[in-house]
C-alpha cells in the first residue's frame, strides 16, 4: 500500500489531499480545505496550522509528502525566496519524519534540499499538477481554474503542460493568470465604474465589497461557501452582503434599493467574466492558436459560475467540469488533489486503475 500526501499551501487557504493506494486502486482519497491567511494569522503559525490540518484528516504516517506554494506572494515575505525558505521550513517542521518533495514549475519534485538553490523554481508551480491531471483526460486542451482569489489559465498541447510562463508576473502577462477569483476580490479592482439610475457611477477604491458579496447577491453561492473574511467584518448574509456592495458607490440601504443593488452586483459579474475573456484572448494570441475547438475544463470555487460561463461566452463549446471526474471536493482543490495522484504514480510506477469517477 501507498499513503501520501499532497499540499497545497495558499496565501489564504491550505488544501490538503490525503490517498491511499493498494495494488494500483486507490482505496482512499479525501480532501480538506482550511481558510488561513497568512497575513492575518501569521506566518509564525503557519506550521502549526498544517499540523492541524492533517490531524484533522486522521491521516498518519504517509510514504511521502508533497508540497506546492502560493503563499509565498504573500507580503508578510519581503521576497518570494524568504516566503518559500519559510513555507519550506514550515511544512518540515510541521511533518517531521516524513519525506518531503517540492513540486517545481517543471512537474519535478525536488528535495527540500534542491529547493535551497532553487527556490524561485517551486514559487507559484501549482498550476502545473492541474494541468497535468487534465493532461491525462485530453491531449489538447485549456483547463480553467477559478478559486477564492484568482484564476488559473493552463494550456495542454500534444499531452503536456504547455504554458509558457513560469512565474506569477509572466503568468500575468501571457494571459494564463488573472487575479480575480469567486471570494476575495475587490470589486473595484474588477471594474471602475457601476451603473447607478441610468448612470456610470465611479466606485469608491476603498475595500468595502469583494467578489464574494456580488456572488452571494447573485445566488451564485451559499453563505456556507463564503468562506473568507468580509470586508466590514460583518456576516455573510445577502443583506449584509448588499450594504457592503452599496457602499462602493458611496452608498448604503437607504439610499439604493435591492433592485438598484442587484443592478449594480449583476454589472460587476458580467465585468468578471470580460476579464477572465481578456486573459483567453491574450493567451490565444501568446499561443497563435485558437483552442475553442478543443475541449475545456474548469474547477475551483468558480468552476460553474465564473470559468464555465466566460468560456462559453468566449466561443468554447466542449467545456466540462472536473467535479464529473474527480468529485467536487476535490475539483474545488484541484492541486492538492492533482499533486496526491502525481506522487502516487510516482511511487507506484503506474497510473491508479479508478482515479477517475467517469
């Protein structure tokens, strides 16, 4: 038998895949997700945190470990490679006795000692266990991840990853990164203006709304899935998530109505989606490809609602999500989940007989 785990330690989340393997079947797979935010909770607990995390999943004494990062973006780190030294020291110090492997931008995993020479090169490489997962459901493909705070674009050519960016800002600048995602972005980083009584209305770049208040509004998601912080720290009910979003035009519930307030959350979606549509154009330029002829797939928090309807409002018509494949737990958390199957086959030498539902 086979036991690992895959980890996925994220500036505002920590997802944690655990799996089981015997005799080329897994035999369990379980995914956990912990709302963590390094900036507010403090990069000192962030070992405590993991540990906390897998005792929480009952798991204990895997064959191996693997890790992949975000949070090393994170601004309580002067640079990425002090934000990687730490997350690193952290995972060790949170899994002692366990071996320990980094995933790279390269789909390598390297030692915790490789990673000291090497540290830009395991910074921000999630996006490549996710696109290798869809790498095994389609040779062509786009895989479209959209998570609490940002969306990942990933394209597989001839069966292998085939982004061409390999950090954060080349991401950002070859369409395959887009900070906007289903929870945590500030609506006036979405759009400059909203509609107000027949009129554009600037907004306000104070942080009084994010994403998650306009979805919420929307019906795109339950209370229960707002998972982050509010910006006012008030609760996440649709009234409270409207007064939020009213005061981005300086506003409140006694000035705009609910239907004024829907106006207004509809216009910042349709907005979200023209940012995720600007990245597709910008990475199809960057590729000289059309892929909406290929299939594409979609997972995160935003999988249905944001990456599914801007793909398909961008001309995609093979557009499938992940959830059917690996389950919805695991889909929300694509690259821990993706990471615990890499290192399973890894391990193995082979490819598990039933990872896949379908």
């Amino acid at each position: 038998m086979v036991r690992v785990l895959g980890l996925d330690v994220g500036g505002a989340n920590l997802k944690l895949t655990v799996m089981d393997c015997v005799d080329g079947v897994i035999s369990h797979a379980e995914t956990l997700v912990e709302y963590f935010p390094i900036w507010r909770r403090g990069r000192e607990n962030l070992a405590l945190a993991i540990r906390s995390l897998i005792k929480k999943s009952g798991f204990s004494n895997p064959d191996l470990a693997a890790v992949t990062m975000t949070a090393e973006l994170s601004d309580v780190y002067f640079s990425k490679t002090e934000g990687v030294r730490h997350i690193v020291e952290s995972t060790k110090l949170a899994l002692q006795n366990i071996e320990l492997r980094f995933l790279n931008v390269y789909g390598e995993l390297l030692s915790t000692e490789e990673v000291k020479s090497k540290p830009l090169e395991v910074a921000a490489a999630n996006w490549y266990a996710s696109g290798w997962l869809v790498s095994k459901l389609s040779k062509d493909c786009l895989l479209v991840d959209t998570g609490s705070t940002s969306t990942s674009l990933v394209p597989v050519l001839n069966g292998k990853v085939a982004a061409s960016g390999f950090s954060d800002l080349e991401k950002l600048m070859n369409g395959e990164l887009v900070y906007t995602g289903a929870l945590r972005t500030n609506v006036a980083a979405i759009t400059p203006y909203v509609p107000v009584r027949g009129v554009l209305t600037p907004v306000s770049s104070e942080f009084f709304a994010q994403s998650g208040d306009v979805h919420l509004i929307l019906g795109h998601i339950r209370p229960e899935d707002y998972t982050v912080d509010t910006p006012d720290g008030r609760g996440v009910s649709t009234l409270e998530a409207a007064a939020r979003l009213a005061r981005v035009v300086c506003a409140d519930l006694d000035i705009l109505s609910m239907e004024e307030i829907n106006s207004i959350a509809s216009y910042v979606y349709k907005a979200q989606l023209l940012q995720i549509a600007e990245a597709l154009t910008r990475l199809s330029k960057n590729l000289n490809l059309d892929l909406k002829d290929k299939p594409a797939y979609t997972a995160g928090l935003g999988a249905e609602f944001l990456a599914k309807k801007a793909l398909t409002v961008f001309g995609f018509r093979d557009v499938k999500s992940l959830s059917q494949f690996i389950g919805l737990n695991a889909a929300k958390a694509l690259p821990s989940y993706a990471l615990a199957l890499m290192v399973v086959e890894y391990l193995e030498g082979r490819e598990p007989e039933n990872w896949k539902l379908l």
